[in-house]
C-alpha cells in the first residue's frame, strides 16, 4: 500500500494530526500503542515538520500510555528533562521559558528581550483583549498602555530591533 505524502502546511495534514491526538484516547493495550507508533512512523511519507509533529504525538502518547497522564510536576520536570539533555541547554544557573502573552499581564515583573515582530502581535492581542473588556476591569489602563506601544519596564526591545 502506498505511503500518504505529509506537508506540514497541508490541510490535510492539520485534520491528520488532528485525528492522531484524537486516537490516542483510544490506545489501552501495548500492541494498539505499538500498532500507532509504527503507523505514524512508518505509515506516511513525512517532511521535516510532519516527522517532528508526528514524534511529539508519539511522546505524548507514550507518556499517557504508560503514565496515564502525568502530574503537573511530572510533565515539567520532563519537559526540562528534554530541553536540558535532548537540546543541549543544560544550564547551570537554570533555564526560562519566555510566553510573550504574559506582559499582558500587569503582575509579570521578568525581563524579557522582544523583537520588533513580537511586539507588534503584543499590541494586535491587546487590541482584541481591550475590544472585550469591561469599563471597570483591572487591565484596562495597562492594555490601552500596551496598544499605544508602551512597554514594562520588564520588556526590552532587542538591540538589533530598536528603530532609531
């Protein structure tokens, strides 16, 4: 039988990989577990990308397979695990991860380095977060901060990215 061909930007592609997420729900015994790990190893042709998403749907599935799901502290000791052995970013003084939607929240007080790019989705989503938002809500003043192109002390445009 001949290879489906994967591309990553494919609609196609999205419901496949939609519907392996799906399927592994449905993964309670080692040979269906063995059957879906193989299929979607050897069962496409794969890009670059597909290969990459179609291994981190066979880790997810492994995990809950045989963890039943982790803990919270589990799964974030894993992912570390993973960024730190598996990446190379074993860091003695300890590793961050950066999600950019939180200098929409007023409590956040890292440094966090952004690009120019960043900067502009941050304004775009607090647009659309201000759209919504009631008159006495909380974050109002600081998203109508964010839309004028304001930044937290704690945000920092990269060198490269500051327009003179």
């Amino acid at each position: 039988m001949a290879k489906i061909k994967l591309v990553e930007s494919s609609d196609e592609f999205k419901e496949i990989e939609a519907s392996w997420y799906k399927e592994i729900d449905g993964l309670t015994s080692q040979s269906k577990l063995n059957n879906f790990i193989a299929k979607l190893s050897n069962g496409y042709e794969h890009d670059f990308g597909t290969s990459l998403r179609a291994l981190a749907c066979i880790v997810n599935a492994t995990i809950r397979f045989y963890g039943g799901g982790l803990h919270p502290i589990q799964a974030n000791y894993l992912m570390w695990q993973i960024i730190r052995k598996t990446f190379g970013f074993d860091d003695e003084i300890g590793l961050y991860i950066a999600k950019y939607e939180d200098i929409l929240e007023p409590s956040n007080n890292g440094k966090i380095m952004i690009t120019n790019e960043q900067h502009k989705k941050i304004i775009e989503i607090a647009q659309c977060r201000l759209n919504v938002i009631g008159e006495n809500d909380l974050k109002k003043e600081h998203l109508e901060k964010i839309v004028s192109g304001w930044l937290p002390d704690y945000c920092e445009l990269e060198e490269s990215e500051v327009k003179a």
